[in-house]
C-alpha cells in the first residue's frame, strides 16, 4: 500500500495567514493526489485534484502542487470558514489518505 | 443538484451482517465509478471500496476483503454495500462517493456501530 504521509498534524493560525501543508507518498504517484477539506460535523469536500487543479467553485486562495512523492497545499488567505481538517488522498494506485491537518484558530 | 444520500446505518453485532445502501440523483449514475469511504469516531478517512461503471470491476483494501462487497443498479442509480463478519473496528460513519478525478460528490454519511 502506498502511504501518505501528512504534516503537519495540526497549526495554530490566524485570519489572513498564509497556510501550507505536504503530503508525502512512499513512492511515486505522478500526480494522482487530491485534497479534501471536511469541517467539524460535514463530509469531506474535494478542494484540488491531480495535484495542482481547483475543483469547481473552490477560491483560488486554495492551491495545490507537487508531483511524484512530495505534494504542497496552500491556503493563502485564511479565512474564518476555512477552519476544518484537511486530507490529500492518492488514487495512482488503490485510495489511500493522508491522516489529515487540523488548522485551529491561535 | 447532484444528491448522494446513505441509508441502512445501525448498531449490529460482531459477526453478523448488514446492508448499507446509497441513493444517487442529479447526474447520469452509470456513467460514474463509485466509492465507499469510512470514518471511525475522532479519526481520518478510509478507503472501503470502488466500483466501475457496469459493475464488474470491485477494488478492496486487505482490511475488507472477503467481508465486505459492493455492488449497484444502474436503472435504481442506487450504490450498495454489503458487510459481512462485523467486526468492532469497523465501527465508522460510511460515507459514499462519486469517483470522477477525485471524489467529487459526498453523501452525509451513515453511521454503522459493532458491539454487542
């Protein structure tokens, strides 16, 4: 199984910071990762896929690069609404989930 | 609007079995691979399974396989899963997912509970 190793586990940040987080697999999985946010009581939202692509509707203050085992995702304009836990996920090969970054409010 | 809404979520014990199911509407269900995702209490996502369009190609991590089965009905647009020996780790909200370049679409998730 391909391992999605993501950190930090959890920030401290305020309104209006630049957020960043990676995501790094065992091995090279092109650029077949996605990231997801999920808040507090919701279910998962897709933010990005195949690394670097904005899903529909999703602010261009959500960003995300990287290919082969090391993947960035950036928010880069906090905003209140974007407090929840975000995950990247490979599909190069069978789904697998990073173990997620909780952004908490300082 | 594309509607993914789980149902079939309960408390069971280990051993025995149950049926989750998931009803899609707002988009063309066939033309879409399908997913299951799990969340046990307080942790991060997990991988159930995956179906192709037509059914016949399943995908299951080790952690399922040989318990648990999914499945559809095109002309229902409806996604099933079918989990066999419960076990206490399996205990986890189901959530099912369209699988288009990523999961694009999210049902509310149904809650499955093992204990006895």
């Amino acid at each position: 199984d391909i391992v999605m190793t993501q950190s930090p586990t959890s920030m401290s940040i305020s309104v209006g910071d630049r957020v960043t987080m990676n995501c790094k697999a065992s091995q090279n999985v092109g650029s077949n990762v996605d990231w997801y946010q999920q808040k507090t009581g919701q279910s998962p939202k897709l933010l990005i896929y195949k690394a670097s692509n904005r899903y529909t509707g999703v602010p261009d203050r959500f960003t995300g690069s990287g290919s082969g085992t090391d993947f960035t995702f950036t928010i880069s304009n906090m905003q209140a609404e974007d407090l929840a836990v975000y995950y990247c996920m490979q599909s190069n090969s069978y789904p697998t989930f990073g173990g997620g970054t909780k952004l908490e409010l300082k | 609007e594309v509607q993914l809404v789980e149902s079939g979520g309960g408390l069971v014990q280990p051993g025995r079995s149950l049926k989750l199911s998931c009803a899609a509407s707002g988009f063309t269900f066939s033309n879409y691979y399908m997913a299951w995702v799990r969340q046990a209490p307080k942790k991060g996502l997990e991988w159930v399974a995956t179906i192709s369009t037509s059914g016949s190609r399943t995908y299951y991590p080790d952690s399922v396989k040989g318990r648990f089965t999914i499945s559809r009905d095109n002309a229902k647009s409806s996604l099933y899963l079918q989990m066999n020996s419960l076990k206490s780790e399996d205990t986890a909200t189901y959530y099912c997912a369209r699988f288009y370049g990523g999961m694009d679409a999210w049902g509310q998730g149904a809650s499955v509970t093992v204990s006895s």
